[in-house]
C-alpha cells in the first residue's frame, strides 16, 4: 500500500540516493560462454568464506519497517554493484534473514540460500564492469539469533545491530567484508512513540499515515559493513557542539537520559584530545547509543565502534569518569583506524585495537587513573606485557598472523600496544606522530593492510623498518625492546591453556582500557 507523506527535509537531499536506485544494467550483454559464477570469497585469510569476488558495491539503501506489535522487521536492501568480471550468476552473503524476492537491474531474479550465501541468478547473464541495481526484499526477527551468533540486539521497544566482525549479514545482504567499503543509506519506518536511527546524518523525515515516522540517514563516507548502526527505540536525541562546531549526537533511552548526562558530557574534551594527536575527527557527527537493554547477555562486549554512534551498555557509562573516560577514548579512536581506515583483511585488526588502546591507556595515564593492574604509566604497562609477549605468541600467534578463535584475545589490543610502544621507541616521538597522521592521511575513507603501516611507517621516519617491524608483527618470538635493554621475557610455560573463543569470552573486554 502507497502512503502519502510530508516531507520536512529538501527532496533534493536524496537525489544521490534516487539516481543510484534507477541505474539499470547497461544495454550491452556478455555472451554465455564467457560468463560464470562469482568467486564466494574475498580470500579473507581468517573469515575465508567471506564476500564475493565477482563485484563490488558502492551504495546500499537499507529500507527497515519496525512493527512494535509483531516485533518484526520487513525491509528491503538494494545495492548499487559493479561486477568485475562477466557473471552467469553471484552471491550475497546472507543468513537468517527471510527473503522474498529478488530483482537485478529491475527484472525478477532466480534465488537459493545455501548456507550463509545467497545465490541470485538474474534473468540475463551480466557483463564485466556493469553497473547495477540489486533489489532483496526480505523479513527479520531481531530476537531469532540474537548475539554472539547474530547481528541484531533485541530490546524491549525495538533493536540495534552489532555486526562485527562477520555478522552484517545477518541483518542485511551485502558483501560482508572491510575491503569492500561503500555509502549507505537508511530509510527506518517506526510506529509513534519510538525513534529510528542510523549511522551518519539526518537528511529527511516523513510523517506517514497511522501516526508512523520515516527517518532518512546518509553517510558522507563509505562505511564498512561491520561498523553500520541502525536502532529503534524508545529514544531522545541529546545534541551538543564539539571542537570547531562538530555537530555531536547522543541516542539516548528517554527513562535513562538524566542519569547518562555526565558521562554523555564527556565527549567534546575526548574529540579535542584526539584530535591534538590524530588530527580533525574524519565524519560528519559522532555520539554515543547507550542501547536500551539491562539484559547482560544482550552483547558480549562493552562498546562497539558502529561509524559515527558508539554501542554501549548503558549501566558501563553510569560509572565515575577515571572508570569509563579511557575506554571511551579507545572507542573514540576506532573512528580513525577501523571506522577511515578500514582493515584490508581481518588479519590486519591489530591496526584497530592496538592504535585504539594505544592511545586510550595514553589518556588514562595522563590523567592518572591506574589500570587494571594497578600501574600508572605506558612504561610501566608495558614493561609488564613485554614479559607475556612469548606466551602470548604461543597461544595466540603473532600480533598480524590471528585465527577467527583468537581474533579478538589480548594479543590484538595489548600486543599491539607493545608494537607502537617498540615502534615509537625506535624512531622517536615526533616521527611516530608524523608517521599516524600520514597512514590516517592517505588511507582516509578506505583500507590498509599491515604492509601499507610498514611502508609508511619507513617512508616517513627515514629508516627501512621493514625487519624491525615484521619481526615485532610475525615473529614467533618477541624482539627486544628499544631503549629498555634490561626488560626480560618470561619463559613460555606449555601447560597454559589457549585464550578462548571471543565468541565465549567477548571481545572488547580484552582491552586494556577497561
């Protein structure tokens, strides 16, 4: 059924979105000979079976429509694509979501789901380097898979998503991986009373009949999909200004909203910290979603860097500011590596989650909180992790070699922690910063692999740092340490047994910065 609806925002706010739905496949058809399958993977070395290699994606427009009654969402996603080679058909990978139908390039498309794939075959074979419009509508029970095996997190008067690492795709279609980055757009219907949100800005709102709302939010960067936000709920918008006028947006439970506010208020000082050390924030706005859930399954970890609007537990953020202020950092600095610079392969996460508790023990320190263990300085800290890095190295691999059970384990954060710290001891702090912000810099809004930091990293300090760093990234023993040469290792003691499944054991609860 057709609605009609007022609009409240200008029309040609969408017209980007309105031309990327309308492209058709071009007129030109590859013959039957030359067109096959595309490859279901991106060759990810820790989630193979992610992707498809056949294409690419440059724009999603995500339709969500939340009933509050069923507690059903029905949705529908279209993806701009372009192929990159000639194919008789292709997948997206998809799992637990109910699909309906299927269009390519505006006609009606044949379907399979097999596993965590959804085999499309359009009524014509597509040619290399077409552009095109894929079409799945479908339906989700948020509450069906609900996390560590899903995406979606259930609450009382609506959801939110937490796709990461491998999960999108249990909310949307799509190509699941980081290296395939692109713009989104989210059109969220929600009954009266309840407010959709999404990653990016606001640029449209619709009253529609029945007393529902439609809210639009565009990206003004590619977001990978593991990062996208989409939340309903029972919420009030909570806007403040941070440095140089950066529009900042909380989404915030409306039952909770006064008791969140000294927590919440803390944002605009973090922005300015890391910006003094990383350079301007890269999006348009960013906030906090204290997700409207008590439940302590809900998810299993305590924040989530979702592009521009940070998932978090909400009782986390009730506690005093030297408990939560440098966890906060290290969810802040996710929006320039992770969120800017994406991961080429999930391989490469120690550039996330070192950088990120990098500089969230470097705020705490400063302001001297203790950590965890007691101490007070990075030396320190890291004297101590020093002493674990060969038994880490045993039961987690090295820093840049993990495996999808370890991905998330200690190595990744503090292990990564150690490689600045050894890094920045070795060329000095001036051209360790200069080294940051040239990697951010000329990876913005894209992907870098550990070999992209090597080769910056070498580039920019003047020094081949390619042994040094490989040894520190791949070794199966840790280097010594630059200016401490009486820091010692402790002997690997076999009889310890392998961290556990970050599935089990959740995954950001391994930062130090908690």
């Amino acid at each position: 059924m057709r609605y009609r609806t007022r609009v409240t925002a200008p029309a040609a706010a969408l017209i980007g979105t309105a031309a990327a739905l309308t492209t058709g496949v071009p007129a030109q058809a590859a013959s039957r000979t030359e067109a096959s399958p595309g490859p279901e993977t991106l060759g990810d070395p820790v989630y193979p079976d992610l992707g498809n290699d056949g294409y690419r994606v440059s724009a999603y427009h995500l339709d969500f429509a939340y009933d509050a009654t069923t507690k059903l969402v029905e949705a529908t996603a279209t993806l701009t694509i372009r192929t990159t080679q000639a194919l008789s058909r292709f997948s997206l990978d998809a799992r637990g979501l109910d699909i309906r139908s299927v269009r390519v390039g505006g006609r009606t498309a044949a379907f399979e789901q097999v596993a965590e794939k959804l085999r499309i075959t359009p009524a014509r074979q597509l040619p290399a380097k077409a552009r095109l419009t894929v079409c799945v509508a479908y339906g989700a029970d948020p509450r069906r898979t609900p996390p560590p095996a899903g995406g979606w997190v259930a609450t009382p008067d609506g959801f939110a998503v937490c796709c990461q690492p491998d999960l999108a795709h249990t909310v949307f279609p799509c190509n699941d991986h980081p290296s395939d980055k692109a713009d989104f757009t989210f059109r969220l219907t929600v009954p009266g009373g309840l407010r959709g949100v999404a990653s990016g800005r606001l640029v449209r709102t619709e009253q529609l009949t029945g007393g529902r709302t439609a809210y639009t939010y565009r990206s003004r960067s590619p977001i990978a999909t593991e990062v996208v936000q989409i939340t309903v709920g029972d919420y009030v918008i909570k806007d403040r200004q941070g440095p140089h006028g950066l529009p900042l947006r909380d989404v915030v439970p409306t039952a909770r909203a006064a008791a969140l506010e000294p927590a919440l208020a803390l944002t605009p000082a973090l922005v300015e910290w890391v910006e003094q050390r990383l350079g301007a924030y890269p999006f348009e706005t960013y906030g906090l979603l204290p997700c409207n859930s008590d439940d302590p399954q809900a998810f299993d970890f305590t924040g989530l860097e979702t592009q521009t609007l940070t998932l978090y537990k909400p009782n986390y953020l009730l506690q005093e500011e030297s408990k939560i202020g440098s966890h906060m950092m290290h969810e802040l600095v996710h929006s320039y590596f992770g969120n800017s610079v994406s991961p080429a392969t999930w391989a490469d996460l120690w550039l996330n989650e070192g950088h990120a508790d990098f500089y969230g023990l470097l705020y705490r320190y400063e302001r001297g909180w203790a950590d965890s263990l007691g101490l007070t300085t990075m030396e320190a800290r890291m004297k101590d992790t020093y002493a674990r890095g060969d038994q880490w190295r045993q039961t987690s691999g090295p820093v840049a070699a993990p495996n999808a059970v370890n991905l998330f384990d200690s190595q990744r954060y503090l292990g990564g922690v150690l490689v600045l710290y050894a890094l920045r001891q070795q060329i000095g702090e001036a051209a360790f910063s200069a080294v940051e912000r040239a990697f951010l810099e000329r990876h913005r809004d894209a992907t870098a692999s550990t070999e992209d930091y090597i080769a910056i990293a070498s580039e920019v300090s003047g020094q081949d740092l390619t042994g040094f760093l490989r040894d520190w990234l791949y070794g199966t023993k840790t280097p010594r340490m630059p200016g401490h040469p009486d820091w010692t290792v402790t002997p690997v003691k076999p009889s310890l047994a392998a961290p556990r499944n970050r599935r089990d054991s959740g995954h950001h609860d391994n930062s130090a910065t908690l």
